[in-house]
C-alpha cells in the first residue's frame, strides 16, 4: 500500500535553494499524511477538527436548488446603476432607422458565432413585451442596479434558478473557495432579494440559494412539482423533520435562513473552520436548543435587513457626507476616519475597520467609489453609501454578538 508523506517550506528563493542544498529526501522530518474522503488531499488537516466538521449539514444539501449567477458578457451595455440610461440603449439598440455597424461601434459590441448583433436585433424587434425586461441585479456586494434580463441579450440567464428571485424571494448568496478570490478571511456570504451577477465576488463563482420556488406559469406541467400552485421552501423536508424532532416545535423556512446567515457571519466559526473552508462551500451546525436556534436566527434576520439596507437601524448613520463641490467621484481615499472622493468633499464618521471591511474579496466602502469613478453622485447614492458604512459598522458588532453564542452552538449541535 502506498505511504504519503508531506513537506513544506516558505521563504525567498535564495533562502530555499540554501535549504535544498543542506537537505535531501533522507533527512527531511516528514510528516505522514492519510488523505481523507471527500478530496483526499496531499496537505497535512486537523483530523479531529474534520471529523467534527462533516457533522454539520452541507449549504448544497441545504438548499438543494441553486446555481451560480448569471454571466451577460455584455455588462457595460446590458447593466446600469440608471434605469434611464439604460432603457435609451436598449431603445437605440432596436430601433431599425440605425445601421448595425454604428450600433456596434457606438457601443463597443463584440460578436461571437453564438452572438451577431444584425439577428438578436431583428428577434427583439419581434418581441411585444421587451419593455418587461428590465428588472434589478445584485451586481456587488451592496451594489443593486438595473439589468435588461432578456435572454438574447444575455449570454447566461440561469433563469432555472433566477425566475424565483423575479418573485418576492430572497436568495444567500455563497462563494466555495475563499482563498481563490485572495481573500485571506472567509468572506464570501452575501444576501439578496434580487437575481444576482457571477462576479459578485471578486473572481466570481458564487452559487445563489433561493429560499422560495415558484410554479412556472409557462409550462402545462403547472404543478407538476408544486401541486397546490404556490411558491414552496427550497429546503430538504429532513431538515425540518429533524429540527421538529429536537425543539419539540415546527420552524419556519425564514427561521432556518436566517439562523443560517447568523452561523456564517460568525467570526468564530470562520476561522476555526478556515481550513475546511477554503476547499469546499460551508456545512452548517444546527444546535439543538431551540431558544439559542430562535436567537441566533433573529440576529441572523437582523444582518439580513442591514445587508439589504431595509433595517430602521440605518435611518441614523454614522457617516454624513461633507464639503461643497460638484459630488463627483474622482480619486477615493481614507485618512482619519474620512473617506475622500475629490479633493473638497468627504464622507466623515468611518472607522478603519469599517473602511477595510471585506466581503466576497472586496473591501466595500473602497469599492463601491471606485465603481463610480468619474460619475457626479444623486443624492440618493450619497444617502446610500452613507447606509452602507452604517451597515457596516453594525454588521461588526452584530458579529461580536453572535460569537457569544458560537461555544453554546457547538456543544448543542445535533
């Protein structure tokens, strides 16, 4: 039988040629490895903490229909922050007075063999009920803006999974590898109420996990799957046939979501579980103790409506934007709890841990400028970066409350 055996050095390169010179296959201090099911990979793991680890639920087993988000291949033309804007492009677009060729040189348009500018304009022209294309996307983290969502011209709509979020729904949104996106924490758990981009974090990847399915309206298998023709939990029956068993009482699928949301924005639980969490979505551990499963799923609800900027919590922010000029976005940068955006105005009140907050690899506060760089801000999207450190600055103090928790999870989880 094979023997595996592991070592490694970090450093400079000097400094490692000068280790391979001093040492040779027989007198490195190897450590044996026992690759263990599912990866069976050729790194040392914590054995004990891995045993206890796979206990816990699967998100993917949670929530058995999901996908990842939708790619337009087209984002500058098909996505924008102005619905306005975007409507006039899809208008000029159709319009059959303009040649192709201005068409794609106005808007920089690329073809492909799937994808010729002359035949997707021709079948939207075709199209009476183009107008009721235009829905919101979740195109970053805190970021809602406006799609045309019409399947000639997005390159992958992933409308099994995303004509649930067209509906009243609300979906988690969660990457598999957090290392992947150069993220050195896990950070990849966002939330939404709308379809959601591929690239909501950095390098994309997510898989989106609606928690509603919906009957398709479409089809003469109406009910196929959905017998009474309403909307139905995406979450396997076992789990709430298990979670009865324990608390003694029936759940909603809103009290496992959020519960669910609260465990993965723990702090404690991300780094204790960081090893495992770099190769693989998140498992889930589901206490027993139903009072802690109702607390942990009221704060989870709480992150929930701060990440959606809904919470009454925002409604006094801890930033108030500064200075006189043209609100235009030119080089962001942070000094003193300031965060600039020209040289003469400001948003005050931002701490340096809310500046730095991460999500899906993204710092969020730095982000959301730099996206809008070389645009004059509405004052609505001042209000609403103002929401967003707040939501920021809560999201950390909520997180504290929840690892007070996290030691009362473990000992209880099922």
């Amino acid at each position: 039988m094979s023997k595996i055996y592991h070592f490694e050095i970090f450093g400079l390169r000097e400094d490692k040629y000068d280790w391979l010179d001093k040492h040779s296959i027989e007198n490195v201090k190897w450590n044996k490895l026992e690759p263990k099911s599912e990866f069976y990979l050729f790194i040392p793991q914590d054995v004990k903490l891995q045993s206890e680890y796979r206990k816990f639920t699967k998100i993917t087993d949670i929530f058995p229909v999901n996908s990842v988000g939708i790619v337009t291949a087209r984002d500058g033309f098909v996505i924008d922050a102005d619905k306005k804007k975007l409507e006039r492009r899809i208008r000029h677009f159709i319009d059959a007075n303009v040649d192709d060729e201005i068409i794609k040189q106005t808007y920089g348009l690329k073809e492909n063999k799937n994808w010729k500018i002359k035949k997707r304009r021709e079948n939207l022209r075709k199209d009476e009920d183009w107008q009721s294309a235009f829905t919101q996307i979740l195109y970053r983290p805190f970021d809602v803006q406006w799609i045309f969502y019409h399947a000639e011209m997005v390159e992958r709509t992933r409308k099994e999974v995303m004509r649930h979020m067209l509906e009243k729904d609300i979906a988690l949104c969660i990457g598999r590898q957090f290392n992947a996106i150069g993220s050195d924490n896990y950070d990849i758990v966002f939330i939404s109420e709308n379809i959601v981009d591929f690239n909501l974090f950095r390098r994309g990847g997510e898989l989106v996990f609606p928690l509603y399915l919906y009957p398709e309206t479409d089809k003469e298998d109406l009910f196929s799957e959905h017998e009474t023709g309403e909307k139905i939990p995406n979450i396997k029956k076992e789990l709430f046939e298990e979670l009865k068993k324990n608390y003694k009482n029936d759940v909603t699928p809103e009290e496992v979501f959020y519960y669910i949301y609260a465990v993965l924005y723990s702090a404690t639980y991300r780094a204790k579980y960081a090893e495992f969490l770099k190769i693989d979505f998140p498992r889930v551990p589901f206490t027993k103790d139903y009072n802690l499963f109702i607390r942990l799923g009221k704060l989870g609800n709480r992150l929930a409506d701060l990440h959606l900027l809904k919470s009454k919590e925002l409604e006094n922010t801890i930033s108030k934007f500064q200075g006189e000029g043209n609100n235009k976005v030119e080089k962001p940068k942070y000094e003193e709890e300031k965060v600039w955006m020209n040289n003469d105005q400001y948003f005050d009140g931002i701490k340096e841990e809310v500046w730095k907050y991460q999500i899906g690899g993204y710092q969020v506060c730095a982000k959301w400028l730099k996206d809008r760089k070389g645009r004059t801000l509405t004052l609505d999207e001042i209000k609403t970066y103002c929401k967003i450190a707040t939501a920021l600055s809560k999201t950390i103090e909520v997180q504290k409350e929840i690892d007070e928790y996290f030691d009362n999870i473990e000992k209880t989880a099922c």
